[in-house]
C-alpha cells in the first residue's frame, strides 16, 4: 500500500515537510478481516487539528502514524462472510491506497441507493453534523433567520438547505463571487454573502434586517465577529468549527474583548453551545438517514464536490481547503494502480 504519514508537526499551513509518502506490505488476512482498496478518501478540516501536539477532544497522530480519514473502499479480498469482494464500504482507512479493516469495522453501502461518495459528504458525517446541531441546538423556527459561512461546503451548504425545509431564512457567506452566486443559484439561499467583499459588514446588515435568530458557527474570525453584533435576544449558536483559526499561531491582536462577549452573552439570554457530532450518533443517527435521504431524493439538499484525483495530491488539496480553495465536498478520487 502507498501511505501519506504524518512526518512532521505544523506550525502555520502544513507543507509538504509534514508529510512522508512510503510504500509498505500490508499484513496477511486474518479471519473475520478484509483487505480493502480506497476509491474515495475524504480531506475533513478536523485532521487540521489531529496533526498537532495538543490534545484536543481527541488524541492528537503520532509522528509516523498514516494521516487520519474517512474512505469509501473496494473489497478486494474478504475473510469474511459479512463481506464479499467486490462491495463498497465505508471506513475509515486513511490517507493510503489499500487497508486492513475488521469486517465488522466497515459498513457496506448500497450504490443504487445513492452515488457512493455522498456517504463522506451530505449523506455522511458532515451532513450529519449540519443536522444535529442545526436541529438539537440551532432549533430554527420558521420565519426566523438563519446565518452560516463556509456555506458551499458540505457542512454549511446542508445547514442552509435544512433551515429553509424547516421555514427559516437562510443567509449564506462564502468567499468569492462564484462561491456567492453559488449560495442562491445552486443552494436555495435567501441571501448570499462574500466575507472577502470591502463591504461585508454592511452588506450583512442589509441581508439581516430582523437581525440573526441561528448563527451556525463554521469559521470564527472576522465573519463571527460581525455576525455576533447582530444576534437577536434569545438567538442559538451552536459552535461546530472555527477554521479560520486553524493554521494560526498566535492570538489576534487587539484588546480582549472577551467581557465585552460575555455581557452580550447575558443581556442578549444567549445560548452559545458547542459539540462535536458524534454525541448525536445515537439520538438523531437513524433520523439523520431518513430525513436527509429523502430531502436529497427530492431535490430540497442538493450537494456539491470537488474531486481531486490521486492520492499524492491530498496534501496540497487539504492545504487549499482550509484556505477555501475547495469549492463542494472535498475528496481524494484513489485511483486502481
Ligand atoms: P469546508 O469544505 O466548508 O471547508 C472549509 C471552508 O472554510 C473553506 O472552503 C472556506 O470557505 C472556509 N474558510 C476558511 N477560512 C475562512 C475564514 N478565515 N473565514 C471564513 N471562511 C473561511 O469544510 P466542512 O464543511 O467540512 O467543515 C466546515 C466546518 O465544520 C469546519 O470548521 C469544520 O471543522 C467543522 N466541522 C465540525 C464538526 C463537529 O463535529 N463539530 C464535524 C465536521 C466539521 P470559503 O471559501 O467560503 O471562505
């Protein structure tokens, strides 16, 4: 198998010193265990975070240890009655081209049911995570107004699409002017935003006239700044990611504006609640499949890829993600060597 490792911890945006490329033997099959060959490997903001030292809601790689990820595979080789070669399976191999896995660690997707890669994306963790804390914590009520940014992503661009089943409004920013034209034309917006427009903040407060009821958390920075200004009495902000923070190495300049936060906190009866989705997994997972599926079966979620073909090209890929070159989902297409 050809595996990307982590070689090195980084400071800033990861560069290619972080990474190793190494071809190894995979070990023989044991019973009740599948070799699996990676179709689809998914590039996730989360692994940002993995490739540091500090340990966070989970342990952080090791040096050495193949970069982390979720993947659709190919049976090639089954030990298993469970599994037959030639399925497609979700697992989580990672950045390598071929993986061990236990059977009962991968779950089997059925490809006339939905395109395979969509279990990485909108049918996968992060359509998920747009649901449970869209739903349990965001609790859109129709007619309110819903505010999300990374919005063409699969995250942010199913918070929108699910606010506007449930009634609400939604405004969408997203960076660029086709990123924007996106957010309405593709996504069903109300509003779209660009956060790098000169105008931003003004343009936000046009676009929010009854102020903000749900901001969905994705980016921090700038955008949250300006967003919070605007919050309504009672507003919810489930905080899902603050990516525009990742690659940082240092504080933001400025005074701390921390108490200022926590009294708009109070006099505004705030709820400011993180998660990380998995807490969901049990009490929305089955609603999650049943709801999304039918919502993308009938047109009102729609989804958006971008497909980077061969694995050595994952690290510059992830690279541009969290600077918002990706334009959809992105995914490493692995191709059969
Ligand atoms: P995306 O595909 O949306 O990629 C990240 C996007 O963030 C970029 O494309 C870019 O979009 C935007 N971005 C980057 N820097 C900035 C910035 N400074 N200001 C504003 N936007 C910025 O990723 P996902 O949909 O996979 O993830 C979205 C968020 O959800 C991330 O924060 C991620 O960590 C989080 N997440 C959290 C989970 C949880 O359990 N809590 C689970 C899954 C994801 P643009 O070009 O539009 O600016």
């Amino acid at each position: 198998t050809t595996q990307i490792r982590l070689a090195a911890r980084p400071v800033g945006e990861p560069d290619d010193t972080c990474f190793e490329t190494v071809t190894v033997e995979l070990p023989a099959l044991e019973d009740g265990q599948v070799l699996l060959r990676t179709v689809y490997l998914s590039l996730d903001p989360y692994m940002r975070g993995r490739m540091s030292a500090a340990r966070s809601y989970a342990a952080p790689l090791e040096i050495g240890d193949v970069m982390l990820g979720g993947t659709v595979s190919e049976v090639v080789e089954s030990r298993s009655s469970d599994v037959a070669v030639g399925d497609l399976v979700l697992s989580f191999s990672g950045w390598q081209s071929h993986a061990v896995a236990d059977a009962g660690a991968v779950r089997r997707l059925d490809p006339s049911a939905a395109p395979v890669s969509t279990a990485l994306g909108v049918l996968g963790m992060p359509g998920f995570t747009a649901y449970a804390g869209l739903l349990e914590i965001g609790r859109p009520q129709a007619g309110e107004t819903v505010v999300v940014a990374a919005a063409t992503g699969p995250v942010g661009s199913a918070v929108g699409q699910i606010a506007k089943v449930k009634g609400a409004r939604a405004v969408g920013i997203a960076g660029g002017p086709e990123k924007r034209r996106a957010l309405t034309e593709e996504f069903g917006f109300d509003v779209g935003l660009d956060h790098r427009s000169p105008d931003f903040v003004e343009e936000l407060a046009a676009a929010t006239p009854d102020g903000i009821d749900v901001y969905f958390e994705n980016v921090g920075g700038p955008v949250a700044d300006a967003v919070f200004r605007r919050l309504n009495t009672y507003a919810r902000v489930p905080v899902c990611g603050l990516v525009a923070n990742y690659n940082a190495t240092s504080a933001p300049e400025g005074p701390d504006r921390l108490p200022g936060f926590m009294g708009q906190i109070l006099s505004r009866s705030l709820t400011i609640r993180g998660f990380i989705q998995d807490e969901f997994t049990r009490s929305h997972g089955r609603d999650f499949l049943r709801d999304m599926s039918q919502w993308v079966g009938d047109g009102s979620v729609r989804y958006r890829e971008d497909v980077v073909d061969g694995l050595e090209k994952a690290p510059e890929a992830f690279r541009g993600m969290l600077r918002g070159a990706n334009f959809g989902k992105l995914l490493v297409q692995v191709g059969p060597d």
